[in-house]
C-alpha cells in the first residue's frame, strides 16, 4: 500500500514538472517573439523614416546643384550616386544584414532565461 502511494505521489510531481517546464518554454517564447517583433517593427519604422530624410536630402542636394549645373545632369549624377551606393550595400550585405541579424536572432534564442530571482 505504502509504495503505490509513493508510485502515486511521484508520478503526480513528474507530471507538475513537465507542465511547469511546458509552461516555462511557452512563456520563454511569447517572450522571444515578443522582442524580434518589437525588432522589426523598430526598424522597419526607422528605415522608412530614412528613407523619407534621404528623399528630402536628395531633393535639396538636386536643388543646389542646378545652379551650377544642368538639371538633367544632376539628376543623372544622383542617380549614378545611388547606383553606386546600391552596389556597395549589395557588395557588403553579409556584413551589413547577415551577420547582425544572425547574431541577434541566435542571442535571442540560444541565451537561457535569466533567473529574475537573483
């Protein structure tokens, strides 16, 4: 009698401990997610906003410049500087998107929760 009850009783706390880690591993996650969709949203915000001071600054840049040059000459010189810009970021994309956003991701997932009670 006495060791079915311990049989029992064991089997009850293996049972508590996987629910308390499944319920670990679904909270470690939501908070995972939580932080990589906080990420993007950043940089997603922030890449549109450069995106709008580039457009003005290009603007102003062409203004400038069609008073000493032709205008279709400072367009065609702004777009040659983007077409430029835009091999020099395809050239480094590793370094640039890759590896960051590699890294991050593997931090965000790999590196065990903090114990909070410390």
């Amino acid at each position: 009698m006495e060791n079915n009850q311990f049989i029992k009783e064991l089997w009850q706390s293996v049972k508590r401990i996987i629910s308390l880690n499944v319920d670990n591993a679904k909270l470690s996650m939501a908070e995972k997610l939580t932080l990589f969709s906080t990420a993007v949203a950043f940089y997603f915000v922030a890449m549109l906003l450069g995106v709008i001071v580039v457009f003005f600054v290009s603007m102003a840049m062409c203004h400038l410049l069609t008073q000493v040059m032709e205008p279709h000459y400072v367009y065609l010189l702004m777009a040659a500087f983007y077409l430029l810009l835009l091999v020099v970021v395809y050239v480094m994309k590793n370094i640039l998107f890759l590896n960051p956003i590699s890294r991050f991701v593997s931090k965000l997932l790999l590196t065990p929760p903090q114990d909070r009670n410390e």
